[in-house]
C-alpha cells in the first residue's frame, strides 16, 4: 500500500488551531462495565435479518455524505454478537487502502469472526474539525449496531500515522464504547477531547520515526499509563541498526486495562519486519501483535446456528501443551495456538528457564505440520520457515534468570488445524 512520507508538519499547526475550540461529547455512550466484567452485551441487531452488506457504502453524518467500507465476516449469523474493528487510513490514505490491506492485516486473522469497517476521512485525513470524525464514528457504531449483531464489550479501532491519531482521539472521547485502541506511529493531531478514563492500549512506533518522532507516541502512551494506573516506567528500547522489536507490558495497570508498547528499530512505517530495512504488509509482526492485544478480551462464543463451511477460530485458546527441553533442568519450550483458521494459524511458545541458574541464550526447534510455512515471527529469529525450524532469542530477550520466561510468536500459512510437534529447548 502506498505510504505518506511528509506533509504532516503542516496539519499540526492546523489542528491546534482546531482544539482550542473544543467540542462536546456526542450522546453515543455506554457504560464500561461490560467491558470490564466480561458479561456478554448485544446489540439491535442480533436477531433480525441485516440489510447491510459488504462493499463501500455511504452514509450522512454531520449533515455531510461520507463513505465508508465495510467488511462482514463470511456466513454471517444474527445470533452471534461479532466484534467490531474500526480500521483508519493514513494521510492521503483511503478506507479502500485499508481494505485492500486487510485492515492492517488483522481481517485474515480473523477468519470470519468480526466484523470491520474502513471510515474515509475527510481530504484523506482525520483533523476531526469540529468533533465531525468522531461524529462519524458514532454515526458508524450506531449504524451497524442496530443492523448487525454486535458484541458491544468488543469495539476496537486501529491506525497508522494520522489514523494512529484518530485512533488516540477515539480512546479519549470514547472511553466507555471503545475496548482498546491499537496506536500505530501516531501524534496527537485528531484531538484528545477527555482524555482522562482507561482504555486499554496498545502503541507501537518506530525509534528514529523521520515523520513523527517517538517522542509524539511515547507521550500517547502516557496518557493512557496515567489512566490505565499502570506503573510509570522507561521501558527498553531497541538499538539503532538492531532491525529489532522490543515490547513491554506495564505493570501495576487497572485490571482489564493494560498498556503494552512496542518500539522497533525502523522509520514511520505500519510493517516494520525484523532482520529487515524493508517494510512488508505480509511480513510484519505488528498485526499479529494487534490482534492478540485486542483478542484478549475475547468474551464471545462462535456462531452456533447455522455452522459456517469453514470452522471460526476457538474463542478460548487451548492450554499450553508442555514440551520438555533437550537439556532437561535448565531450558524448556511449551507452545500453545493463539488463533487458527483453515489456511493458517497464530502460535506462541514459552521459554521457560528451569534452573535456579542464569541462563543466556537459548534455541527452540520445531517441526512444522506439513505444508505449513512460517510467514512472520516476532521476538526470536528463525532460521527456516517450513519443517524442522530452529527459532533463536533475540538479542533482547536472550537473558533469563532463574526460574524466568519469555516468549516469541508467529503467524504461519497452511494447515491451522495442526500444531507444530516436537519441540525442543536447548541453551549455551
């Protein structure tokens, strides 16, 4: 997808402007209980039969015609309340850019079980002049919430750059409707009208960003440190030239609300790919890091009517399957499957140190279930990517104390109803 490299300097200076002003929060609103208790909330819409379908639609908001394109998941059911994912463009970027992507690559995650939605802004940015985007985005919510079924405890929004800043303004404004927002290489540029109630964030920004400087990220994230009552903290960042990711979760965070961060060593990219300058939507490890931030409030069941042809991904991920290390005492691999779907799957293994001794360094093997192939993996390096493969720490990770643990991901194509075998754990 095509990717702005400047002009958003100048949409700074507008948007203060526009801020000064103020504007009222819209009527839209719920409270957080749901979200928080995990207690299933529906929507209107469970029930009936939809009159919305998939395609680029339009819809009057604010007393202007503005577009949107919306994604619904494959032998839909009205007796299924879906999640419901907003995904937002970049400057001079466009809701079909975003389809056509994927919605940042989370869509083929999701294998049938959430509904998505790319809103166009306005001269392809999201100065929400006047509160008109977020009146877009309640518009939208209200829309298909009294269309669809909808799980109204799993309202998301991810973006990148000036979608990133959308996203961060949507945390703010709507703290009780949203879940979490996933916050890729944002500023402060769509306002942040509240601002002061927990959301459950993730934010992910490159450390030498030549557009917006990690610095604008960092400070959206502490925004969300403060409400979230996480502890305040410097977490590690990855060196320049390392081509790595570092991510760190906040302690202390009100419960159901955490804050995780995610800083790679990389320019004002959506697709950072470690071990690699070169961007790739296919590649990265950032939608596979999104869609378990936002998977993990998971409080839906599949559809039980009306069984699709392809099976939907378990809502509950199965239990770590223990694996014990090739050096018994001191290494051990255990892996469990986040997210599965009939052409892939999302893993995750944990390296676990057993001994009481420091252990630095270690090596997974694994075996790849037939015709299955690795096509992203964070948190370790992989040599290989189909039948046996060897994944080593990364160079942020290596290190375990005692008794410590640590873990690496991927996302893989093929057969998801098999897990890799036969792991084996060995260290230095």
């Amino acid at each position: 997808m095509s990717r702005h490299k400047g002009s958003i300097a100048a949409v700074v200076t507008t948007v203060l402007v526009v801020f000064a002003a103020g504007w009222g929060v819209s009527g839209h609103d719920r409270t957080a209980e749901a979200a928080t208790s995990g207690t299933l909330a529906t929507t209107a819409g469970c029930g009936k039969a939809p009159t919305l379908t998939s395609g680029t639609r339009s819809i009057q908001s604010g007393g202007q015609n503005r577009t949107y394109i919306l994604r619904i998941p494959d032998n839909y059911s009205s007796s299924h309340p879906y999640r419901l994912i907003f995904g937002l463009h970049w400057l001079n970027g466009s809701a079909a850019a975003v389809s056509s992507a994927g919605y940042y690559g989370l869509q083929p995650l999701s294998n049938n079980s959430t509904i998505f939605v790319a809103p166009q802004g306005i001269d392809n940015g999201w100065a929400n002049t006047g509160g008109r985007d977020l009146t877009l985005v309640d518009d939208l919510t209200r829309l298909i919430e009294n269309d669809l079924c909808v799980d109204t405890a799993q309202l998301f929004a991810m973006g990148w750059s000036y979608g990133g800043a959308m996203s961060y303004a949507i945390a703010c404004a709507r703290p009780t409707v949203f879940r979490a927002v996933a916050v890729l290489s944002g500023a402060n540029l769509s306002g942040c009208n509240g601002g002061t109630q927990p959301v459950a964030y993730l934010g992910i920004h490159g450390t030498h960003d030549s557009v917006l400087n990690i610095s604008n990220g960092r400070s959206l994230r502490d925004t969300f440190v403060r409400n979230n009552g996480c502890t305040a903290q410097n977490p590690a960042e990855p060196a320049q030239n390392s081509l790595t990711h570092i991510t760190t979760n906040y302690s202390g965070c009100r419960a159901g609300y955490p804050v995780r961060w995610a800083a790679f060593d990389g320019d004002h990219t959506p697709s950072p790919v470690d071990g690699s300058s070169s961007p790739n939507d296919a590649r990265t490890w950032t939608s596979g890091e999104a869609w378990r931030f936002f998977t993990q409030f998971e409080t839906t069941t599949p559809p039980s009517s009306t069984p699709p042809s392809s099976p939907p991904p378990s809502s509950t991920s199965p239990s770590p399957r223990p694996s014990t290390s090739g050096q018994p005492g001191a290494c051990a691999a255990s892996y469990r499957t986040v997210n599965s779907w009939p052409g892939g799957l999302q893993g995750e293994v944990t390296v676990v140190n057993s001994a009481s001794a420091t252990l630095t360094g270690w090596t997974v093997q694994m075996t790849m279930a037939s015709g299955q192939a690795i096509s992203s993996l964070w948190n370790g390096v992989n040599a290989g990517t189909t039948g046996r493969v060897a994944v080593k720490n990364a160079s942020y990770n290596g290190t375990l104390g005692g008794g410590a643990s640590t873990t690496f991901g991927f996302t893989a194509t093929g057969n998801g109803a098999t897990s890799p075998s036969d792991l084996t754990c060995t260290s230095p």
